[in-house]
C-alpha cells in the first residue's frame, strides 16, 4: 500500500467519517452545513464581483467590501471544512473521481486569484474609492467563473 492509498485509508477510518456513514442526520447535518458556507461564499462573492465589474454603482465599494469579503471569508471557511470532512466518508473514492479533481484544481485557481487581486495595489486603490483598473475587472471576472465553476463541479462529483 501506497502512502497516498494509507493517508486515505487513515482518513476513511477517522472517526467523524465513521460517524457520518453510521448516521443519517450527522451526514444531513454536515452537507448543510456545506450548503450554507457555499451560500455564503456565492451570495457574497458575487456582489462583489459584479460590483467590481461595474454593476451596482450606486453602492461604494468602501462600503459594501469589508462586509462582503468577511462574509464570503467565513463561507469558504466553513465549505472547506465541511468539504473535507464529507471527503472522509469515501476518500479512495472521491481521490479518482475527475469532477472532484476538477473541482479541487478549481478551487486552487480561486483561491490563487484571490491572493492575487488582494495582493494587487489597483485593487485596494478602488476600495479608496479610485477608478476601476482592466487588472481589477479582469481579477473578479475570474472570481465569479472560477466560484461558480467550482459549484458546478461539486454538482458533478455525484454524476461522475
């Protein structure tokens, strides 16, 4: 055995993984709770994203951010750690199937353009209330398809 396939095997035998396949509503529960943190993640995300695109101009981005990426922060907070725990319940499984590969190399991508929109001064330059940059538009262009993608793909994981 492999030490990826004994990594697997180890999380597949985790306890809160045997709990969820032993009960139904701990298996419910932890799937909402995926929900929401996706909920959260989306509904904020893409506000701002579109505000960032140019869409809803009547509310400043000074105002609406902070708020929204703090939101969006906790969802994908929650979804990550949600995701990896329903990931215990058949690791070996989930490892070969390419929807879930797809959405992981997703998942990188955003994370990474994220990073990179954070990191760029344009971006904090229009959270002052500055012009919006092609760089920024570009950055939450991205962000909207990659999250949106990643939700897709997630879809997916049970189809492939």
């Amino acid at each position: 055995m492999d030490e990826l396939s004994s990594l697997l095997a180890a999380l597949g035998g985790w306890p809160g993984a045997r709990w969820l396949r032993a009960s139904w509503i701990a298996y419910l529960l932890v799937n909402a709770g995926h929900i929401l943190g996706l909920a959260l993640l989306l509904g904020s995300i893409l506000v701002l994203d579109l505000r960032l695109l140019g869409g809803l101009r009547q509310v400043p981005l000074a105002v609406i951010a902070p708020l929204h990426t703090r939101v969006a922060a906790i969802g994908v907070g929650l979804a990550v750690l949600t995701g990896l725990w329903l990931f215990t319940v058949r690791p070996a499984e989930y490892a070969e199937n390419p929807a879930f590969l797809v959405k992981l190399a997703l998942l990188a991508a955003a994370l990474a353009n994220v990073g990179i929109q954070h990191a760029n001064p344009a971006y904090r330059h229009v959270l002052a209330g500055k012009p919006l940059t092609g760089g920024v538009r570009a950055s939450a262009a991205a962000s909207a398809l990659l999250w949106l993608a990643i939700l897709v793909a997630g879809r997916w994981i049970g189809f492939a």
